[in-house]
C-alpha cells in the first residue's frame, strides 16, 4: 500500500469517527436539557467537565498508559489553548440548551463546519476547493431551513450562543489537529475536562459572590443534580474520544459534512423526548443537509478512486 492509499483509508476512518461523535453529541446534551432548571447551569456544567475527567483518567490506568501518573506532563501553550477552545465551546453551548429548542441549538452548533474550514485554511493551510465550498453552500442553506428565526421563541442574542459556541468548537478541532497524533486521546480529555472544569466552577463561585447568592438546595438532591450531568459525561466521553481521534486522522473539509449528521440526530430526540416540532422546512432541511453528507462521501471516493488508477 502506496503513502497516499494509507491516507485515503485514514481519512475513511476519521470520516467514520466523526460521523459517529455527530450522532451521539445530542444524545449527551438531551441529558443536560432535561436537567431540573433550579440547578445553577454553571455548576451542572462544571461537574460534568470533572466526570469526563475523572472517566479519562481511570482509562489511563486501565489501558496502563505512560501518561497514567500525569495526564498533564507535556501540556504547552498550545494544549491549553485547545482545552480552553472546548471550554468555551461545550459551556456556551450547554448554558444556551436552557433556552432553545435543542434541534436549534444542535443545527447552529453544527455551523462549526463553517469555521473549521476557514480556520484550516490559515492555521494549517489546508486547501479548500471549490467542491468543498459549493458542499458548504448547499449545507448552510438546509442549516437556514432547519433553524427558522422565529422557531426557538427567544431572543435574538440567546439564539446566537449556539452559533458562538460552534466558532469556539471549529477552532478546537483545528487546534487538535496542529498538534497531531502524539498524545493520547484520553491524556488530552483530561487536560480538557481539568482545566474546564475548574474554569467554569471559578466562573460560577465568582458570581454568587458578586451577586451575594446562596447554593440551591436542590443541589444536595444527588438524582437531580448528578445523574444528568453523569450520564452526559457517559456519553460525551465516548463523543469526545470519537472527535478527536477524527481531528487526528483526517483534514477538517473532509470531517465538515459529516457532522451535520448531527442535525438528524438533535431533530429526532427533539421531536419525540421534548415534544419540539418538526415542520416541513426542518423537514426539507434535514434532507438537504444529509445529501450533502452523502454526496461529499462519494465525491472523496471517486476522486480517491482516480488518483489510485493514474
């Protein structure tokens, strides 16, 4: 097997990784959706930050990797700001959940795509072809369908959190993939969930203090203030673990369609656990979006196919 047919078949399976973090990153948000709304969203947020952590942790020790002893050792500038890129990602877009609609919130963070590919072109100067920009077209105007102006019912400013915190999340990706295949996947989430974790608490201890506010009681429940925020972590560890291995394998015009299956997945538990409403232009959108997906996949295929043959 030639170099490039090693790439094309790593870049196949980053696709897959990805494809799978897409469908199960509104499954671990539907958690935090769910959660009691008297529980501080900062603090929900925060412990589910220390629980991603504490699973990447044990994982370590379970797989006996060297890093075991100090998940931090080796951590640069670069790691940190990858960690703190996924903080501001992940905590804008868990507070936005208590206020829009979770297919919204999951269509505008999905525009991270967008981001991901203009961050690669001038962080990694990866090229962008005009395929990869007519694909990007054609999702955007699904993306548009999908989530309408006046379907979340808020304000306009809250309607933009998702949108911001998938700009963080596009960036996040590009900034794992600068820093390559060196680290393990489970080392760089406990980087991640350390430093959002204490960040996100800081922030939140910071502002009862300001504000002179005391804990809810509701806190000292542990079926409504921990089990969401476990459960999510459950799941968000396996998301997590998919993403960046697909940041690791694969350029980022490559992975940008595939996590629009994202989209799907966010409608369909919108629908049927919070009662949202799928219209026919979420409808046609979802449809747009999906045969984007499918369309890139067999374009890298024929390509890769041809390159093979001459």
């Amino acid at each position: 097997m030639n170099h490039h047919s090693k790439d094309v078949a790593r870049h196949r399976i980053g696709i897959i990784y990805m494809s799978v973090a897409a469908v199960l990153f509104p499954i671990k948000d539907s958690f935090l959706k769910a959660q009691d709304p008297a529980v501080p969203a900062l603090l929900a947020i925060s412990l589910y930050f220390f629980v991603q952590m504490s699973i990447g942790f044990c994982g370590l020790h379970i797989t006996r990797h060297p890093s075991r002893t100090n998940p931090f050792a080796g951590m640069t500038r670069l790691h940190f700001l990858r960690s703190v890129t996924l903080t501001c990602s992940l905590a804008t877009f868990f507070f936005s959940l208590r206020y829009v609609p979770l297919s919204t919130a999951v269509t505008l963070f999905t525009l991270q795509s967008l981001f991901c590919i203009g961050f690669a072109r001038f962080i990694l100067n990866e090229p962008i072809h005009r395929r990869h920009l007519v694909l990007v077209a054609c999702a955007t105007a699904g993306v548009l369908l999908v989530a309408k102006p006046d379907a979340s019912g808020s304000g306009f400013g809250v309607n933009l959190l998702p949108l911001l915190s998938g700009a963080f999340g596009g960036l996040y990706i590009i900034v794992t993939r600068k820093l390559g295949a060196q680290e393990s996947p489970l080392q760089l989430v406990c980087q991640d969930g350390a430093t959002a974790s204490l960040s996100v608490l800081a922030l939140y201890l910071a502002g009862i203090f300001i504000r002179g506010d005391a804990i809810p009681p509701e806190v000292l429940e542990p079926v409504t203030f921990l089990l969401p925020p476990l459960l999510a972590a459950a799941v968000g560890m396996i998301s997590s673990f998919a993403m960046i291995r697909a940041a690791q394998l694969a350029p980022a015009a490559k992975l940008a369609p595939a996590s629009y299956l994202e989209i799907a997945s966010g409608a369909l538990i919108g629908i049927f656990i919070f009662g949202e409403h799928l219209d026919l232009p979420k409808i046609t959108g979802i449809i747009i979006i999906v045969a984007v997906c499918l369309t890139n996949t067999l374009m890298n295929e024929t390509m890769s196919v041809q390159t093979e043959c001459r």
